[in-house]
C-alpha cells in the first residue's frame, strides 16, 4: 500500500510540476485522455456518438469534460460523473502596468482568486499562460512558459517595519508588483514585456495581440516528512482532484452507466465564465449525448435523473497548531481516508442520501471515510458542488482530501488519502 501511494504521489507531483496555470493542467489532461483512446469533439461540430465510445471537449483551452458512453443508454442508466476544478489562486500579470523604479523594472499585477497574499513574497516567481497573435491563417493562440524564475516580490526589511511579524497587509497596487530586473536600464516600458513574451514563445513582440499571464513558484513539488507521507506543493487544491479523477476515469473500461469527468476552469472566481461549472457548459453536454443517441429532451432529463456528481475539491485538515478553528467531531485528518463536506446551508451539495451513496462507495472500496463541517460560527467555503447540482439536476455529493494551507502559494495534503480517493472514484466508474 504504501509503494503503491508514493508512486501514485509521484505521479500527481510530476502533473503538477508540469501545470503552472489551468491551461497547461488541460493541456496534460488531454494528453492522458488521448493516450487512452479518448477522441476531441468540437462543440461546432454535428456529433454522431456510439454506445462505448470515448470522447472529450475543452473550452477556453482551460477545462475539459471527458466521457465514456457505457453500453445502455443514458437515460437507463444515468451518467455517473466526478468533477474538479483546473485552476488556483494566482498572481496575474498586467499586461500594461511596467514600470521603472528605484533603478529596477517591475510589473503590476491583480490577485486571481483568494490566495494568502504573503506566501507570494520571497519565492522565485516564473512567469507562464497563453497568447494570442494576429497570424496569416487569423487569430491564433500559444501556451507559453518561461519555467526558469523571472522574477521576484522581495519583504520590506524587518529593520524598515519593526511591527512586520505582527501581521501585515499587503496592498495589491502598491506593495506586490513584481520585480523582473535590478537593471532598467535600455529597457523601453511600451515594448519590453511583449519583447521578452515573445522570444520565449518564439514569436514576433509585434505579432502578439494580449496575453493571460500569470506568476507561480518555480520551486518543485516534494514527497516530505519522516515516513514521505505529506506531499507538498502548489496547486493540490485542486489539481489533485484533477489527477485523482483522470487517473481513475481512463483506469475504467466501459460500463453500464456513462462515466464523465468534468475539469472546470474559474472556480476560485466563483465559476459564472464561459468554461466554469455555473455556465451552460456540461448541461449542453448532457444534452448533446442523449441527443445523439436519438433521445429526446424528456429522455435527457430522465437521465439526470438515474445520474449521481461526485464533487471532488480540497478539504481543511485539523491543524495541529489551530485545534480552536474546528469543531472537533467534524475535523479531518491527514491520510485517514476522503472527506465528506457538509454544510447545511447548502455551501456544499451533500445530504444524507448522497453522503450515504459516497460512503456506501468507500465501504466498497475498503477506503476509511471523514466527515467535515465547519464551526458552527465560522461561515463554511464552498466549490463546483451546489452550483453543478442546481444547474444539472443531479443528486451530489461534496468530498475532498484534507490538506492543510488551503491557497497558499505551498499546500500540503496526505499521500494515502490521493490513493484512498482514487480507489474510490475508480469504484465509482465501474458502476
Ligand atoms: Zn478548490
């Protein structure tokens, strides 16, 4: 067992090391699902599905739903679906914002999610996402990534604030510009950005349009601690999600019920974009297959019916030096199995049924199971679960694994419970 989850974690690390931004973690996905037999569909496209067939789709080059047709048809059997969300707090370059200051060159940026500012000061940043460029075929777009650090957001001297270790806010204007060179000499603000974007995409400056680019820590994931049980790196939530699910998607062959596995961008935004879970995105997919079936729109919403969504994000592990912040019949444990997440103002999709499937699942599974609440007055997080169940009509359910440092630029989580979890998930794709 404990083999089997150190590979397992090795595996997550290395997909992660290889996604700094949710364009690169769509990119890799894909790469799996091809790997294993999956076929691209485009949403312009007429579609003509078969019963076993393996297919995906992406939208914004930032999320992707993958689904394999079982051998009855939806609206008897029901789609089982996992899902997860592709992207992660962020630092987002400003594209327009260089600027020249105390002999230096640095850059604005805005927050992208709710991340813990301060982990972003003191690590070496790299610089990685997508272009878009006027070329003679039309508009076309690039991934790029510099992989090397570029850059940097260095603390004020402790000698400078005497009171920084009683806890400081940094403003996001003014005190976490990023740093790119000691030296601004020959460096022209209007062109310099586009000029070292497009060197490294290996492009003309002038060709590129805009850019969506964001700053992430080059430093590498690790498997630490005494016995290599706690992974630690960026972006576990919820990357490791992504990558407990497609592992255990492309492990399935066919069954009866049609699985699905949904990677949505945009759900630490609050997932209302184009390629988010609170968009017509995986409704119009649901829709698409039953029609290409020769269902019909009843036929689509009887599947929903016989269908169940595992909503897959990570959960807040009882910290060890915060024991106050939970309730302690509710606080989860590092490698002590998934966690249920409840919330009983509907933050999160679970009720007593769809926790009873889940659990029913990791009995199955042989996998131990948690439960988690928040206090009963601290205000509960959310994710992709309420606002894909409303919008579906599926019964859901809302886990996770526990991990500690939830959005910091480093989070950490158990290595058993990412194989606990596909364990589980596998399970719940042979139906
Ligand atoms: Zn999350």
């Amino acid at each position: 067992m404990k083999n089997k989850s150190i590979e397992l974690a090795k595996d997550l690390i290395s997909f992660i090391d290889n996604s700094p931004v949710s364009y690169f973690a769509a990119k890799n996905i894909i790469n799996t699902l091809e790997n294993s037999g999956y076929k691209a569909l485009n949403e312009g496209d007429k579609w003509s599905l078969k019963l076993g067939g393996k297919y995906y789709i992406q939208r914004n080059q930032s999320s992707v739903l993958a689904f394999n047709l079982g051998n009855k048809l939806p609206w008897e059997s029901g789609f089982n679906i996992a899902g997860a969300h592709t992207d992660s707090p962020h630092l987002k370059l400003k594209n327009e914002s260089l600027e020249k200051q105390a002999g230096c060159v640095k850059v604005s940026i805005e927050t992208y999610g709710g991340g813990i500012n301060s982990t972003w000061l003191d690590r070496d940043l790299s610089l990685a996402g997508r272009i878009s460029l006027k070329t003679e075929k039309g508009i076309e777009t690039r991934l790029v990534d510099f992989k090397r650090a570029i850059g940097s957001l260095p603390n004020l001297a402790i000698h400078l604030n005497r009171s920084l270790n009683k806890g400081v806010e940094y403003n996001k204007q003014t005190q976490l510009p990023v740093i790119l060179l000691a030296n601004s000499q020959n460096v022209d603000e209007k062109t310099f950005l586009k000029e070292i974007v497009g060197k490294e995409a290996g492009v003309l400056a002038d060709a590129i349009l805009d850019m969506d680019l964001f700053f992430y820590d080059t430093q590498k994931g690790e498997l630490i601690g005494l016995e290599e049980d706690i992974i630690t790196v960026g972006r576990l939530d919820n990357l490791a999600m992504c990558h407990a699910i497609y592992k255990s998607l492309v492990a399935v062959e066919t069954a009866e019920a049609s699985n699905i596995a949904a990677f949505f961008d945009s759900e630490e935004i609050g997932s209302r974009t184009l390629m988010g879970a609170d968009s017509n995105y995986l409704d119009g997919l649901l829709n698409r297959i039953v029609f290409s079936l020769g269902g019909t729109l009843e036929d689509s919403l009887r599947a929903r019916h016989h269908s169940f969504l595992i909503s897959t994000d990570g959960a807040h592990a009882l910290h060890p030096n915060y024991i106050d912040k939970h309730d302690k019949a509710y606080a989860p444990l590092i490698n002590q199995g998934p966690v249920i997440k409840i919330s009983s103002n509907f933050r999160y999709a679970t009720t007593a049924k769809s926790a009873g499937v889940f659990i029913n699942l990791c009995q199955k599974a042989n996998v131990p199971y948690q439960k988690m609440a928040n206090r009963s007055d601290l205000p509960s997080g959310s994710t992709i679960g309420p606002t894909a169940s409303a919008g579906l009509g599926i019964q859901t359910v809302d886990v996770g694994n526990a991990m500690l440092a939830m959005h910091s630029i480093r989070e950490s989580q158990g290595s058993l419970d990412h194989l606990y979890m596909v364990k589980v998930l596998k399970t719940f794709y042979c139906g």
